[in-house]
C-alpha cells in the first residue's frame, strides 16, 4: 500500500523501451503514488510501447525527442511547461552503445563507438538537467539517473559502456553540486542486472544473473519493482537529504569481490 501522495507532482521519463524496462517500473511507482507523468520517446519503435504503458496512467504527456538533438530537447521540456506548468521529477534512463562495441576486446572500441555511447548514454543528462532547472526552482525538484556496475568495475562485454556510465555517475555529482543551490537535487541508481531488453544486448547477460545469483549476499537477483521502489525514494521528499549519491540496488552484490 502507498503512503506517498504525490498529487500535484509532474515528473518527466525518459527511456522506457517497454513495460519490463526500468523506466517502467518506476513510472508504475510515480504514477501509483498520483504523480503525473510525461514520457520522452524516440521514433515510432518505441511509441507503442509506451503508449501501452501510459494508457493506465491518469491524463499521461507522450513526447518525441531524440535526446542527440538539441532541439528536440527544447521542444519537450517547452511542451511539459505549456502542459504542466512545472516540474518535480525527472527521470534519465537513455543508454545506447552501438552492438559491435559490446563484443569482443574493449581495445577495438571505435572512436564513432566511444563517441555515441557518450552521448547518448551520459552526456545527454547534462541539457535535460539544464533544461529541467527552471521548471523545477521552488520546487525541491529531483532527478534520477539509470547507472549500473560497470562504472566501477571491468565487466566483461561491457566495454564502452562502462566508459559511458562512469561518465553519467560523474555527471550527477557535478550536477548535484551546481543544482543544490536551486534545491534540486541529482542522484543516481546503480542497479542489479534485470532481464530488460538493453540488457539482453549486452554479452553473456545470462551468465552476468547467475554470477550475482550466486554471489550477492541476498542470494538473488533483484526485481524491476525494486529499482521502482528505490527511485521512488530518492525523487520523493523522503530523500530530501541525499544528493549526488550513487545508490546500490544490486541485492548487496557490490561489496563482493569479483
């Protein structure tokens, strides 16, 4: 049962790819807790996906963007201001690494490769976070991240993309450090493996949930309504203290040696 009433609260998503996505999930917990949502998009792949999502959600904001383009990014923060007026929430979970530079050795990394990867995957939280700022002031405003492991660690497979995702964990420090002056606040989910459809495109992501199966101190892998629970968390005035963290759901897998 929720006790958070998020009644009045506009949050903006974007990333999800389908119902089993993170982005999903928390968007289930946002939207269950009464906040109104607004979901970013690219390209008619993933509009029917979203659209299924949103329609269980009450009076929900479809917006295309293709978060490379600058322009794109103005017109959807522009289109949640008409609509919304503000903003309270903002949710990043946009990754994306062409295929080939998630096989073989991190060294034949392509610099096309490295430079899309950065983009798409961190660099692109940097204009939302700008564009977001003068709709969230007064606020209290929050924003998430999507992160995950591998900006720590060597993980095999994962080559540039844990390039990208250390440069997103680093990007919402230096951001939580600008922002805590307009009392917005900026933090980021490192999460367990999930069987997500990004997921799926990474090398071995079936050997990478036994390996935590086995090794995490939980026993297990975690769920898509964990992460959704935790983002709730964080975005909402119960985490009015935490910014620029890097906050594990990996079931306790981080603390053991690989």
């Amino acid at each position: 049962m929720y006790t958070l009433d998020l009644t009045g609260k506009t949050g903006l998503i974007f990333g999800v790819a389908n119902k089993r996505s993170l982005a999903a999930g928390i968007a289930d917990h946002l939207d269950r807790a009464g906040a109104r949502l607004a979901f970013a998009y690219q390209g008619e792949r993933f509009r029917d996906a979203v659209s299924s999502l949103a329609d269980n959600m009450a009076d929900p904001l479809l917006v295309e963007c293709d978060v490379t383009r600058d322009e794109d990014l103005e017109r959807a923060f522009d289109t949640v201001k008409r609509e919304f007026g503000h903003l309270d929430y903002l949710v990043h979970s946009v990754a994306f690494a062409p295929r080939e530079e998630l096989e073989g050795e991190y060294r034949e990394t392509s610099r096309d490769g490295f430079r899309i990867a950065l983009e798409v995957s961190a660099y692109s939280l940097i204009p939302m976070a700008r564009l977001a700022a003068p709709l969230m002031e007064g606020r209290k405003g929050s924003i998430v991240a999507l992160s995950y492991l591998g900006a720590e660690r060597a993980i095999p497979s994962y080559n540039v993309m844990g390039t990208a995702k250390a440069a997103l964990e680093h990007a919402v420090k230096q951001l939580s450090l600008g922002l805590g002056k307009l009392d917005i606040r900026v933090n980021a989910i490192s999460a367990g493996p999930v069987n997500t459809l990004s997921a799926r495109g990474v090398s071995g992501f079936t050997n990478i949930l036994k390996v935590y199966e086995e090794r995490a101190p939980l026993g297990r892998n975690i769920t898509q309504d964990e992460v959704g629970s935790a983002a709730l968390f964080l975005l909402s005035g119960m985490a009015s203290g935490i910014t620029g963290t890097v906050l594990h759901v990996d079931a306790g897998f981080h603390i053991t040696a690989i």
